[in-house]
C-alpha cells in the first residue's frame, strides 16, 4: 500500500465521526416528528444527506475536514458509542446495555485523566510516549479487553476495534493513545458521569 492509499484510507475514515454527528442530529429532528424508529427508508434517506453535508466544500475544505481541525482524531470508543446511538435511534435496537455504557464513560474519564494533565507538564513522565509501537500500554489495554471479554460486557469489543483500527492505522495518527482517547471523550464521559452520579444522590443510592 502506497503513503497516498494510506492518506486517502485515513482521509475516508476521518469523514466517520460527523457523519455520525449530522446523522444523530437528522435523526433527532425526524423524531421529533415520527415517534417510531425511522426505519430503513429513512435511515437512508438520512444517511445520504449526511454525507452530503459532511462532504460540502466551505472555504476550500469539507465540513468534516474543518470538524477535524478542531480535534485531530476523535477516538475509537467515542466513535463507537455514537454510532450506537445513531443505530439505536434507527432501528431502537441497543448496541450497547447500560453496564457497556458505564464502562465506556469511566474508560473514558479515566484514559484522559492519566494522559492530559501529565501530558500538559503535572510530573516529570509523558504517558504518551507510551503509545508509540507496542509498549506496556499495548499489553494494559490487552489485559483489560480480554477481562471485559470474559465478563461478557460489550465495551470489549469496542476495545478489540481499538487495537484492530491502531494495527491498520486507520486513524491520522500512530500512536495509540490517540486510537483509546480525545478531549472531547474525556469532556462528555465527565459530564454523564456527573449527571449520573447527581441523579443517584437525588434518589439516595
């Protein structure tokens, strides 16, 4: 595979993640409209306007490109928890339970605590050098898929496809940190987090 294959495999796959954010919000408008799951023809119909959207051309640049710019590479789970709710919202079937959805968000909170503020000079040690090629990061995150395997939660899987997506390289970057994590992961994960631990005090758990 040629540098260009490559920069045009990764160029596609960046095009992912506001696919899926223009489809959460078509399909949010749609339901405020219809209150059954939109169905196949629908879901088509907003699949193709997404992408229509995510592909115009604004100051020499797709929209998506200028998302990007914004954040280089949204991560792995982030991308796979949206693209459950854009499933969900489709066909009402769950691709993620609850306890997967926990794990995602404290995955999330987590990854980003140790990385960014040692990453942004609180300590004298750089995680992110740990991402690069197979470090002990590597064989953490192997540790941790396969125990969320054998515990049946489904978050495995999404982090099965972190290690597949970094092998292939499919995102703009080479180290794997930037495959399991993003600010924007972090910053949402934090915040469901809050709101579900205020919603447990309110009811007393």
């Amino acid at each position: 595979m040629t540098l260009l294959q490559d920069f045009n495999c990764q160029a596609t796959v960046s095009y992912v993640f506001p696919f899926l954010i223009v489809m959460v919000i078509g399909q949010s408008v749609a339901g405020m409209i219809v209150k059954n799951p939109p169905g196949r023809r629908l879901t088509l119909i907003l699949g193709v306007l997404s992408a229509l959207i995510v592909s115009l051309p604004v100051g020499g640049l797709p929209v998506a490109r200028w998302l990007i710019s914004f954040n280089a590479n949204f991560s792995i789970p982030l991308t796979a928890v949206l693209l459950g709710k854009v499933w969900e919202n489709a066909t009402g079937v769950k691709l993620f339970d609850s306890r997967a959805l926990m794990t995602a968000w404290i995955f999330g909170l987590t990854a980003g605590i140790i990385l960014y503020p040692m990453g942004l000079g609180l300590g004298r040690f750089d995680p992110y050098i740990l991402g690069w090629q197979y470090s002990s990061l590597f064989l953490l995150l192997l540790v941790v898929t396969l125990g969320l395997i054998f515990t049946k939660n489904r978050f495995g899987a999404v982090l099965v496809g972190c290690m597949l997506a970094y092998n292939l390289r499919l995102l703009e970057s080479e180290n794997l940190w930037d495959y399991l994590v993003d600010p924007f992961y972090m910053i949402a994960s934090a915040i469901l987090l809050g709101f579900r631990w205020k919603n447990s005090r309110s009811l007393g758990i």
